[in-house]
C-alpha cells in the first residue's frame, strides 16, 4: 500500500501486517460513509485490526477530524515518487526534481489547461507530460532562485507556455510573461488563483492559493515543520508573511518546494520535545521516507499544531525558532 498524502498518521503502517478483508470491510462500513472508499481503503490497508469497533477507533484517531471528504479524493501515483492529489476539477501532481526539490504539474479539466510550479529543470516535466498526453499551458513561478525557474526558458522553448510571476521580482524571474501583483486574482481555466505576498525567504516571493480544491503552493516560504531561510528578508517580513498563510482553512492543502521535512522534524523535536501531535507526526514522517514516500502536501492545521515556525504568538518567538533552526 502507497498512502500518499502526509496528515499524521499514527497507525497507518504501524505493524506491516497484512491483514483480512474482513478488517477491511470493518473500516469501510464504519467511516466509509464519510470519506471516499479509495481511501478509507488505502488507510485501512495498513491497521491490523480484526474487529469493526478497533478498526473505527484506530482510523478516526489517524485522520484529522478537520480534514475534509473533498480533500481525501488521493490517488496514488504509478510510482512511489510520484503523487496525485486530485478533486472533480483539477489534479495536481508531486515532480521530483534535483536533490530534494518539488515541482507540481496542475491540470485543470474544464478548460484543459496544464501548469508546472516552480520547475527547476526541464528535462523530467517534458518526459511526465509526453507521459500523460499533456500541453503545457503556463510555468507558475513563487520565486526567482535557480532551483525554481532553472528550467523555465527551457520550457518556454519547447512548449510555448507563459510564465507567471510575482511583479515584486519580476526583473529575476527568466521569461516572465505574467507578472502579479498582491492580493490579485490570476484565472486558471475554471479555477481562481489568488496571489499573496510572502516575503522574507526573498524580497519577492509570493504563494498561489487556489480556494476551490483548497490547495496553496508556498515554494520556499512556509515547508512541513519548517520555513525558508532568512535571505533578503527580516524575521519581521516571515511572521508576518506565516500569518497569512495561517489565515488560510485548515484543511487547505500545502504544496511546498523542497522535501525537507524529515530534517525540520529532527530541529522540531529538539526544540519542542513535548509535543504529542508532533510526536506522532514525526514517526509518520520517518515511516514515509523509509518507504521512499513524499511527506508532501501536509496542511495548514497540521503546520499550525506542529511547526514552531506557525507557531509563535509574537515575532520575537518565530525569531528565537528560526535562529535556533538555523543553528541546529
């Protein structure tokens, strides 16, 4: 079993066992009425428990009780390095590229509009489109560093796709076509994009919220368990810009650009030891990248509850954190 998306689960994998279709079937007709039975499955998959009651307590104890039907719509990828997250409009899907960095493929079935978020290199997303038939509409960009628009012009070149891009760095960002501004609203097919400020990673950077699915793309701003280091901006800039990605539901889904998040737990738990949904969050974490499985999209209440980044009350506390990270 491939469970994908990473929403702190306590039991899932907790014994490798594999268990009876009885079992299953307790899952299924306990919860199954309230999240989609692809995933009731796919979490029952892994919980060894041989009676319905057992079999209901262990999975709601596994699911955040603020995670939506809509945002349990996960399906597994081909490969274990790949993953989908997809709802009646739009899928998006996990790209590994260099060491540790994401892009997101983002296909929007109305209109039949593809993007890429933050693509380093070129080669790996013209290979996954050839792979799923796909044209690329657009290349979405959060910020100007190499590792998020290395592969832009490229791209351009080889598809005609417009580039998008935050205005406030529009002079750093290869072959901007697009250039938005704070608080605008970008359409993407059917589906509203709306920009946010987030400085303090950059001067520049910005985050994609699309409200619909409930998914919002911060490349280097907001990680699991973490955020960007402090390179143009102030710790000021950072709190500030945590806020309004705090503001966001919390179910909403947080599609960041590196898979860092087995190290910021390392920092995590030294910092904040104490912690029993950071505790269990870890050890899901470390089951994940034992399995070579992506940690990748976590939520903003899960980042609310765990991250001491999201945290922090005051700047001076989100200061002390982020000096401590950078010195762990």
């Amino acid at each position: 079993m491939s469970q994908v998306i990473n929403i702190s689960l306590p039991f899932v994998r907790s014994t490798g066992k594999v268990i009876s279709q009885t079992t299953r079937r307790h899952c299924l007709t306990s919860v199954g009425t309230r999240y989609p039975t692809a995933f009731v499955r796919s979490v029952c998959s892994s919980l060894a428990f041989t009676d319905r009651r057992t079999a209901r307590q262990a999975f709601s104890a596994s699911i955040p009780p603020h995670l939506s039907r809509r945002q349990c719509e996960v399906h597994n990828a081909a490969s274990a390095d790949r993953t989908t997250v997809q709802n009646e409009q739009c899928s998006v899907e996990l790209v590994p590229l260099l060491t540790d960095n994401y892009a997101y493929l983002i296909h929007e079935s109305k209109e039949n509009l593809t993007a890429i978020v933050d693509p380093a290199e070129a080669g790996p997303v013209l290979s996954l489109l050839e792979e799923r038939g796909l044209k690329l509409d657009y290349i979405i960009n959060t910020h100007h560093h190499w590792d998020h628009t290395g592969g832009n012009e490229e791209l351009k070149a080889a598809t005609g796709a417009a580039i998008v891009g935050p205005d406030a760095d529009k002079e750093r960002i290869p072959g901007i076509d697009i250039a938005l501004k704070d608080s605008e609203v970008w359409q993407f097919g059917g589906q509203e994009v709306r920009v946010m400020d987030t400085p303090g990673h950059t001067k520049g950077h910005v985050s994609f919220y699309m409200p619909q699915p409930g998914w919002v793309f911060t490349g280097d701003t907001l990680f699991a368990l973490g955020c960007g280091r402090l390179f143009e901006g102030t710790h000021q800039q950072m709190f500030d810009s945590l806020a309004k990605l705090k503001d966001l539901p919390g179910e909403t889904l947080v599609f960041c650009g590196h898979e860092y998040t087995a190290s910021n737990a390392r920092f995590c738990l030294s910092y904040d030891g104490t912690n029993e949904a950071l505790i269990a969050r870890s050890k899901s974490i470390t089951q994940l990248r034992e399995q070579g499985l992506p940690t990748i999209p976590s939520t903003i209440q899960s980042e609310i509850d765990t991250n001491p980044m999201m945290m922090a009350s005051t700047v001076d506390q989100f200061a002390e954190a982020r000096i401590a990270k950078d010195n762990f």
